[in-house]
C-alpha cells in the first residue's frame, strides 16, 4: 500500500462528507443526546505504527459497543474459548441488538449484542470484588494500547445505569435461562457492563487497537504479542458477523471488513494485514451506525 496515496484517499471522503447533516443522536441514554453532533475525526494507524488524522481525533467519547471485543479477547484468555461457548454463542443474531432473543440453547446470540456482552461481563474475573473487576479491564486497554490515557465518562456511565430497564430484563431473563456462571449477581454484572461501555479515548487510541487486531495481536513495533493470534481469529470473526448491529450482512458484503461499531458514533474497522480505522461522528442511522 502507498501510504501517502491512501491517506489521501481517506482525505478526500473526509471532506466529501464532511457537511452531511443527516442521522440522530442516540438519545436512550441521556448523556450520549447532548453530545456535539458537528464532531467528527478519522485516524488511521499502519501496521508499523505510521498514523493518519484528520478531523477531531484528540477527541474522548466513550466506547460504547466498541468495548465488547475486548471483553470478547479478555473471557476467551481468561477461560478459553470452550468454557466461554457455554454461555455465549457465535452467530449473528438478525435482531436488534438490545432485543430480548437468545438461540434455541436460551444462550446470546454472541457476544457483541447486548444480551452476549453483559454474559461477557459476568465472566470478566467473577470471583474478584467489582473494583477489581474493573481495574481488570481498564489496566488491559492500557496495556494493550501502551497508553495511561484511557479514561472512564462517569457522567455516561450514571446515565447508563439510571435508564437501563431493557439491560436489566435482559439480565433477569438469562438468569432464569440459568446460563450465568454460579453466584453471578445481576447488579454487579450490569454496573461492570456499562463500565466498560463508558471508558473513553480518542480515534487515535481506537485505530491503534484495530491495528494491533491487524498486525494478529502483536505490537506494532513486532516485539510483543500482546493478544494471542488465535484470540484475535476469534474476535475477528464475530466482528465479520455482527458488528454492525443490524447492518452486519450488509456491511460484510458491501465492505467486507471486520469492523465493530458503538451509539457514541465511533466506529473501529480491522484490515488484517494493513491497518486499523477507527471514525467518530455521533448522529447515528436508524441501525446505530454512524452515519458518516
Ligand atoms: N451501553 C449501550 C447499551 O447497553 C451499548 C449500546 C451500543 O453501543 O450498542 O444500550
């Protein structure tokens, strides 16, 4: 790849699209509908670290979505992936992504859907005290991204917690399926949950890790592997299927791509062997995409 010409390229779409007005802020969670619907950054990492930027990349917004395949990575390097397929499934699920529908075993579609990522939660270290639990998660995005940056939107997060009726019926109704892993406490597993959803970082950071998830889990400088291959197969793979919420067919077609979208308007996109993407812009498509 001529990285000039590419990043050319990524410039020209930027300001192609650059005055589109069109989609709506998420608005299910307060704070996400008073974000600036004017924002809007590219970053563009290469496998040997090269980075591009254009727009309001130094930017925090919270991960949302974009954070279930990390919890993804870290439950199959916690448990391996055998233990974890007795709680969460693979497929795409062709419904919402908040939607109260589990396959024909009462298990979550996979793990990028809500129902699949509060399961995903549950497994993140279930025998530690919550503080820890978090801690967990935070110290592995900032080892994984080599940055002391990431930070957390406690605003996001009592928004999250105060309107989360749907999380909560998702929650009771796996507990009833009795899928948790034992001693699982709804409240502790959902606080985890909308944690990690209320991380925050920059396109910056976000196209770092998808170039790590390119470079097969290793660090940009080659030195380290700093998520195993076979981890990274894995996620890489639910991130083909799923997503993209409701647009995953689709966007598997048309794109073709692994890429994991979030209802902050960020977006994060794997090109295995060449480089990570990720884009921010709030206004969000009728699936929950960003519309640019
Ligand atoms: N925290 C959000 C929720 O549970 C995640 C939404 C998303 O980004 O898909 O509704």
């Amino acid at each position: 790849m001529n990285w000039e010409n590419f990043c050319e390229g990524i410039r020209e779409i930027y300001e192609e699209i650059k005055d589109d007005v069109g989609g709506n802020l998420a608005d299910y969670i307060p704070q996400l509908a008073s974000a600036d619907p004017n924002l809007f950054g590219i970053s563009v990492t290469s496998l040997d670290g090269k980075v591009f930027n254009i727009g309001n990349t130094d930017t925090r917004f919270c991960i949302q979505s974009c954070s279930k395949p990390m919890i993804y990575a870290m439950i199959l390097k916690e448990h391996g992936a055998e233990k974890v397929a007795q709680h969460i499934g693979r497929e795409p699920s062709g419904k919402m992504f908040n939607s109260l529908d589990f396959n024909s075993e009462n298990k979550p579609h996979n793990p990028l859907i809500n129902a699949g990522a509060i399961m995903a939660a549950s497994l993140v270290k279930p025998n530690e005290r919550s503080d820890k639990r978090y801690d967990h998660i935070i110290k592995e995005w900032k080892r994984v991204l080599g940055s002391q940056e990431i930070s957390f939107d406690n605003s996001v997060f009592l928004s999250e917690r105060n309107t989360a009726s749907r999380n909560y019926a998702l929650s009771h109704l796996m507990m009833e399926n009795g899928i948790f892993p034992n001693n699982s406490q709804i409240e502790d597993t959902l606080q985890l949950y909308f944690q990690s959803c209320s991380i925050t970082m920059t396109t910056q950071e976000l196209s770092k890790y998808a170039a790590i998830l390119a470079n097969s889990g290793k660090s940009l400088d080659d030195v380290e592997c700093l998520i195993e291959p076979q981890i990274v197969k894995d996620v890489l793979c639910v991130m083909y299927s799923s997503g993209m919420y409701d647009y995953s067919g689709r966007w598997s077609y048309d794109i073709g791509i692994p890429a994991k979208s979030g209802v902050s308007g960020c977006i994060f996109a794997v090109i295995p062997n060449v480089c990570g993407i990720s884009i921010f812009s709030p206004p969000l498509d009728n699936m929950g995409n960003s519309v640019k």
